[in-house]
C-alpha cells in the first residue's frame, strides 16, 4: 500500500531506510523477548497500567479519559481517511472474532504519525499562551518547508504491552529524521529526550487487553 501524504542521523552511515529496518526487526521481536504483559495487566508505553486507562464495562473496552497535567504537546503528522478507514476496517476484520470483548480499535479519523514533543509526561515543559503560539508558528514555518510524504506499510507487529503497530518506510519526500531535526532546532526548549527512535514512523491501530477466544475443539471420531 503507497500513501501520499500533504537526513541528520547519528549513524550517518547507515541509509535513514535501513534504519527503519533494523529498529522494526528490533521492535518485532518485542513480544518474544518479554512476553504478553498486557495480559497480565502490565504498564504501557506512558509507564501507565492499562487498567489506569481502559476499562471492561458491560463486554466492551471503553478508554478512561484523563486531563495531562501540564498539557502534552505534540506534534503529528494524520493519515487521510482515504487510507485510514481501509486499514481500520481490515485491522477489525482480521481481530475482532478472535478478540472480541477484549480490543481496543483505534478511531480511524485520529490515525497519527508521532513525530516531536514540545512537552511530554517523562519531562514536562510548562509554557505560557504566548510561547505555545510561538511554538505553533515556529512548526508552521518548519512544515512549509517540507516536501510531502510518500510511504508504505512495511509491516505490522504486536507489543509486549498489547499495542498493534503499523510501521512503516518512506519511499519519498521529506524523510523524518530530518522533519525532527528541524523541529529541534524549530523547538529549542523542547525535551532533549523524546519518546521515539528519530527514525520511526509508526501509526497504533489498535491495542489488546486480553487473550484471545478459545478455538473450537474438534472431537475425532
């Protein structure tokens, strides 16, 4: 699937492309070097416990919704409808029988790419009206010097914490390890440490709380 959407590195001399690669490979063995902690109620990528922001009500999983304090701000990079709602509705077609009452499906219409933090829970950075508008015409003037976007889903993978992951490469355009740095230099107050590999580009469909349905017995005659 191709999508069309509106390098500084630390290794310079491995391509922005392979890096994507190796950290993939890296996040897809996730699951078998620590074992399903999701179902057993583990923490999430936000050091929450998933029971602090979901819960089991009346057989269907409903998000706990809770105010960041201070605020997070971030700054993302949406997937049309045009490709989200396909992919939404394959993810669902694909999980919803075998996890029925146990899956959270990520809101199509709020498919995002992560790409920097100004403020985020690990190390918050307060700011006042004046400076998040400042921030927002710093990121303005970063986006209109950007080319756009063509990509493609490498592959899907599942978390040790239950996140299921659309990762994927960049075929053309603006690559973003170089939309990050820009937007360091755009946001010089920002955190030092953000949340993800410079490289990735990663979309969450949907996250899993539970184990899956039992498969039918077949009795042999």
């Amino acid at each position: 699937m191709t999508i069309n959407l509106g390098g500084i590195t630390s290794h310079s001399h491995i391509p922005n492309g392979e890096r994507r690669a190796r950290l993939y490979d890296k996040m897809a063995r996730d699951l078998d070097d620590h074992g399903a902690a999701f179902l057993k109620q583990g923490e999430t990528s936000q050091s929450l416990l998933l029971s602090d922001i979901f819960t089991l009500k009346d057989g269907s999983v409903t998000p706990v919704h809770k105010a960041a304090n201070p605020p997070v701000r971030a700054n993302v990079l949406y997937l049309s409808p045009k490709y989200s709602v396909p992919i939404s509705d394959a993810v669902k077609r694909i999980f919803s029988p075998h996890f029925d009452k146990v899956i959270w499906f990520q809101n199509s219409s709020l498919y995002h790419f992560s790409m920097f933090h100004a403020s985020h829970h690990i190390s918050p950075v307060p700011a006042t009206e004046d400076e998040i508008e400042a921030e927002a015409t710093a990121v303005r003037a970063v986006a209109e010097d950007l080319c756009p976007l063509k990509i493609v889903l490498d592959r899907v993978i599942l978390t040790s914490t239950g996140v299921l992951l659309g990762c994927w490469q960049v075929i053309s355009g603006t690559d973003p390890m170089t939309i990050r740095a820009k937007l360091r230099t755009a946001l010089p107050n920002a955190p030092e440490k953000q949340l993800y590999d410079p490289a990735i580009l990663h979309t969450s469909f949907a996250r899993l709380l539970g184990h899956p349905r039992a498969s039918p017995t077949v009795e042999l005659l």
